[in-house]
DNA sequence: CGTTAGCACTCTCGGTCGGAGAGTGCTAAG
DNA sequence: CTTAGCACTCTCCGACCGAGAGTGCTAACG
C-alpha cells in the first residue's frame, strides 16, 4: 500500500453544494476568512479582511458577502457583533476545495530525515521518534501506531538459563521483532539438554505462528519420549507469540503541553482534563474512532475528520488528519494492521502544513521500515 | 540495601523548634487542622474544626491557639478573614512529630501484589505497571525508575544473519537485560562465519564490559588474520553497551490526570501547563532534583520533600515523597544506581498514605526483581 | 490566668450596572 | 452591484454593593 495522494473527508458524498456553487470571489473570501481564523484565532471581522488583505471591495460589500457565506453553512459568528468563524462544514470545504496541495519545506525534510537516521534502528523508536519530533513542531496532539502483522511467525529460537530454575526465552519472528520472556521451569533441565531443545524446536517451528505452536503442544504431550520441559516451553512461546501480536501495536503519543496550550484549551478546563485523562492513561483507541480506523485498513488513503465528524463527544471542536501507511514485507499469507500518523487538533488547524507533515512522516515510517525490514532472506 | 522506615526531611538538621515546643493541645489542634485540610482542601475555620471533631472548647479558644501556631509559623491564612491553611513548616513538623506510622492495607497490598504476579516478568513492565497503578489508586503524580548498574557486562552474544549486509545484534547481559540491535554491515560474511563470530566473541567477552569490549576491538585491528566484520561487530557492540546503560534508567511516568484533577491545579492554568509540559517530555530530571537522587544513592533512605524544599520554581507548592529501592545483585565491582518511587502532589496531600504506598511498591519491586534476577549462576 | 461571649472589622464572592468598543444588518443613495 | 451611514446588539471590563465568613480584640467570668 503506497501512501496516496488521495483525500477523504467524510460526509464527503454528500454532494449538498451542488445546490449552490460559490463564485469566485465568495469562495475567495472564505478561503480568506479561514487562513485568517486559523491564525489569529480570533472570529475574523470584515474590516480587517479588508485592510489585511487589501481587498478592492469596501467591508460593507465583504459583509455581504460573509452573510451569505453564513446562509449558506460556512461560517457562523458566535454572537450578534463578532466577526465571522468557520463552521465544521466551511472546513470541510476549505479542506476539500480550497486549500492547495502542500508538502513540507524541504529543510525540514532534512533535519527529520537526519534525526531518523541518527536513532537506533528498531520500529517502535522511530515510532516513539515521529511522535515526539512531530508533536514538538507542530504543538499540537500526535499518535503514531507502526504497523503490525495481524500473527507473528517464528523465525528463531534461544533458550539461555539464567539459574536451574529460570530461563530467559528470545523469540525472533519473521518480521524482525523480537520478544523475549523470563519463564520459570516447572522443573529443572541440564543446559546441555536445554541448548538441544532450543536448536531442536528453533528448527521445528520456523515460519509458524501461534496455532500451530499449540498443535505442535498437544502432540508433545502424546509423544512419550520428549522432556516435559518441551511441552511447558511449547506452551509459554504460543501464549507469547499472541501476547506480543496485541502488543506489537501499541502506538506512542506525544505532544499533550502543546495542545493544551492552544488558545481553545485555555478557558475550557473540564474538557482539557477529559483529554488529559485521555492520554494519560494512552488510551489511543478513545482518541482515534475505531471506524476509521478500519476504513483505513480498506482503503488506504489518508482521512481528516473534521469537528463532529467525531464520533466521541470530547473532541467535538477536534479534527483529525490520519495517514496510514503499511510495511511491504506484507503478502496474503501474513496480513497486516497498518500503521498510522495521526494529528488531533483544534479544528481551527493548519490542515494543509498538518496534512502534509502526516503525509510525509508516514511515507518516511514506511521507507525506513522497508529499507530495513523489507528484505528477508 | 533495604528500604528503611526511616524518614529525611530536608530542614531536618535545622532544630528551630527547641525554642518553642508545642503544648500538647496545640499540637493537637495542630494536627486537625492540618488533617482537615488535607482532606477538604479548604482554608478551616475555629469554628469549623470544634463542631467537626467535637472539641471541649470554643472557637475563640481555638482561634487563640491557632493565632499562636500561625506566630510559631506553622499555619498561615490567605487573608483576614478565611480559615487556617498549614504552611510549610506546618507539614514538616507534622510529617517529622504528628503523623503516625501507616501501612498499606492488606486488602490493598494483596490486589497490587496480585496485579504484579500477572504481569509479564520484566522490569520494564513493573516499573510501567507500578506508575500506573500506584498513580491510580493516590491520584497524584508518579514516577518510578528502576535500578541500573553503571556498567553493563556481556553474558551472551548472538548475531542473526538478516540478509546478505544485515545483522540483528542481541546481547544479554548479566543483569538479565537484553539489547538488541540492527547492525548494517559494512561488507557481507557467510552466515557459518558469522555463527562461528558469535559463538567465540560469546566466549571471549563473557563478563566484560564496554572499556574491554574497546579494548578487544583495538586488538582486532592489529590482529591480521581476524575478519574486518570481527571489529566492527565489537565496536558495534562496545556503543551498544554504553547507549543501553544509560537508557536502562528511564522512569515511567504516569497520573498527570489525576494530578490535574487536584484542586490546587484547577486554578492556576499556566502552571499547570508547565508540568504538562514537562511530563510530555518526559522530564523525570526536572520533577525530582537531582541533589537527592544522589542524597538517596547514598544514604537508601525515604526522603519527602516538602513545599519550598523543592529548587525547581514550578513544584513550589508540591511536595515529593520518594523511596529508594535497590536490586540485591549489586556487588562492590558492578555499582548500581539505585531506582525509586515518587509521588509528586501538592503539599496538602495525603502524607501518611503516600509514604506508605511509596514504600510498600519500592519494596515491592525490590522483591519481584530480586526473586528473578537475585540468583544467577 | 485560662476560657469564652460579643462585636467590630476585614476580606472574598457573586451579582448587577453601565459605559466603551467592536461588528453587524439594514437602508438608501451612488 | 457597491458603498456610506447609522442604529442596534452583544461582549468585555471595571466599579460597586451586599451578603457571608472568620478573625482579632476586649471585657467579663470561673
């Protein structure tokens, strides 16, 4: 699955625009209107977009215009004599139809690339990397999950005995992870025959995943002539092996003291507490609907979901830009959950800088991962 | 080194009090007030404190008393006409004197001991475990850092050929942990040779740590008959050492939730800002000052720091409790630096019962680590 | 001399009021 | 269609006020 350039919004064949088209010049405006908003954060008044911009029109005029933006659901103003807002769908639009492509500088596709290259090279530290990196220059909430195989097949085995009655299990699977696991023996084994078993079983159950391991259990049971060690190890690598497949997933967030400083955080104290719960207690899936997640799975294409899109009553002033991105080392036989950059914000957010830092960090996630990971022999 | 029921209080040299000892009945009152606002979190009136607990006496008498505490220094009132709060002084007085000696209930102490028994045996995972859980059950901050020896010293080296120029390092060291590394080779090597690479520098290094590792490297280089990839392996591994010693301190963190929850926190959003911050960052070294990290390493001792006791301008109004804890693998020629369990709340917290917890879960961990990791042969 | 009732005093808290400022919506003229 | 003018509305902020809460002081009492 390659990245695509490719945007989705939901709501999106919802096609209630046909009915009224923007002209150029209202469409115009309210580009204007959002650039405005996202930046200052304050409800734009027609005055100052007109003396900012330099607008050949007088406020009255932009006035005009600006009602009949708010008629036509693309904007609000929070009360009689406040300047405009946008509304959830006036984002959507600008997301959908306004804004332009954008990609990140490229100095600071650099300096990102450079603090890649310079972390130690396993998964869930470029995981944890991006999250930080992301979160820090964009001051806004970040989750990035890798991607995970759905089951972990063994590639490798080795069983070092730390004392008679304990032993340290290293798992490697096929997909480059590594598990490892203190495991007590119900009883004690010489290391010889311990290092026997290792290489025994380490040839047994190459590319096998955790039901075949429990078979492979079972028979050892029947089998007269095995150490019972050999049943009792079969057993704790298939509980591992499922074990590690939950955990494999678990994405990093980062970036919670700069969400919490944007201004709409500020005098909302009961619903910055919530979030900060939230992430507390790193419960992704609460921030991330599982919806689009699967979505996600399906299509592959990035999502920005917008305010009440949110299915979770918390993030209703919220949106959302998710990049999913996937390992190559994915074939039929070893399906795979994708990864995931995935921006909360305020929905008064920079969208195009936004979507195009998710967009690049996941297609840099994926690079690294197949550079290294991509090839096995 | 055991965990110990004695207790450091910063200021505790410093015996101002001889001058005026507190009567009986002062301390007393004393001691209510300061419960009582532990509990309530409210300035407590002379009123207030005879009808809740039934005095024999009257306000005026209690108002009287509190005057002379408030000239002694140990209670202070916002303003003229609130109640009482505790000063700093008033804590450290009543955690040095008034405070009895608490233990975790048993009820409480068997569902933790349970919740660690079924956690994967690592002690990455204790530590995490011990943050969440502990910092759950006080709705405080906590971090808890896990001991680490200042060196680590190989036991085993095992190099899994990925491809043709790749190699997954893993070392386990003696203090059971285990590294793992992806190694890019500089120029490939048969997988035999590389078994036979592993097995041998498994043998030669068994014990040593990262200056010998550079010292066999250097020799390496000399040496004409060995294969290049030998001292690239052994530089490889010599970096690996010194990065893993460092990183196997981490602390985990975790409660900010409840932290934000306090009522001290409501309040005041641009402090509780910074310690967001901070905990996003992970900033364990800038929530627990590092001149008792090292008092601690020391002396093994329970330290609770208290209000203005902190150097960090942030945590003037909170205090620290912080019990030390030690892995009894320590040995004079492998020193370790000690891991620990903070609580960080405001100074109206619950001392009796974070002291407690602190030092029921440090000995805990000493425990569970030393049942694992005690006995290596 | 310690204890207590009484009372004046002080300070916070919540609500109300009013003026300044900011923007809009409408209207009528260009 | 555009625009100037103007009335209208709503927020924001500071001032003000009264109620309530608690203290500190004083004087009387056992």
């Amino acid at each position: 699955m390659q990245p695509s350039g490719d945007l989705r919004t939901e709501h999106n064949s919802v096609r209630a625009m046909t009915s009224e088209q923007l002209s150029d010049r209202r469409a115009g405006i309210l580009q204007l209107v959002i650039q405005d908003y996202i930046e200052t954060a304050t409800p734009v008044a027609s005055r100052h977009v007109v003396e900012k911009y330099a607008l050949p029109a007088s406020p009255a005029t932009i006035r005009h215009e600006m009602h009949a933006l708010e008629q036509g659901g693309f904007l609000t103003h929070p009360h009689t004599s406040a300047g405009r807002v946008p509304s959830n769908r006036g984002y959507r639009h600008f997301v959908q139809s306004l804004m332009g492509h954008a990609e990140l500088g490229l100095a600071e596709q650099a300096s990102v690339r450079h603090q890649f290259f310079q972390a130690a090279p396993a998964v869930d530290e470029w995981v944890e990397l991006a999250a930080n990196v992301l979160a820090r220059s964009l001051g806004l909430l970040v989750i990035v999950a890798p991607p995970h195989p759905e089951r972990l097949r063994v590639r490798q085995l080795e069983l070092i005995s730390l004392n008679e009655l304990l032993v340290l299990m290293i798992v490697v699977v096929q997909e480059a992870r590594m598990i490892r696991q203190l495991m007590p023996l119900p009883q004690p084994i010489e290391v010889d025959e311990l290092d026997d078993l290792a290489t025994r079983l380490s040839w047994m159950l190459r590319g096998q995943s955790a039901p075949d391991v429990r078979e492979a259990a079972r028979q050892a049971i029947d089998a007269p002539d095995t150490h019972p060690v050999e049943h009792f190890v079969l057993d704790t690598l298939a509980q591992v092996l499922d074990r590690d497949a939950q955990r494999a997933g678990v994405p990093a967030i980062a970036g919670l003291g700069g969400m919490m400083a944007q201004p709409e955080f500020q005098q909302v104290p009961e619903r910055s507490l919530e979030l900060i719960e939230l992430v507390d207690q790193h419960a992704a899936e609460d921030l991330i609907p599982s919806g689009v997640i699967e979505e996600v799975t399906i299509d592959g294409a990035m999502h920005v979901l917008i305010g009440d899109d949110h299915p979770t009553e918390l993030l209703q002033d919220c949106s959302l830009v998710l990049a999913p991105y996937s390992s190559s080392t994915i074939t039929p036989d070893s399906p795979e959950i994708p990864g995931y950059v995935g921006v909360i914000g305020p929905t008064r957010m920079n969208y195009p800088r936004n979507i195009a830092a998710a967009r690049f960090y996941s297609q840099l996630l994926q690079e690294m991962i197949d550079a290294v990971y991509g090839v096995s022999r």
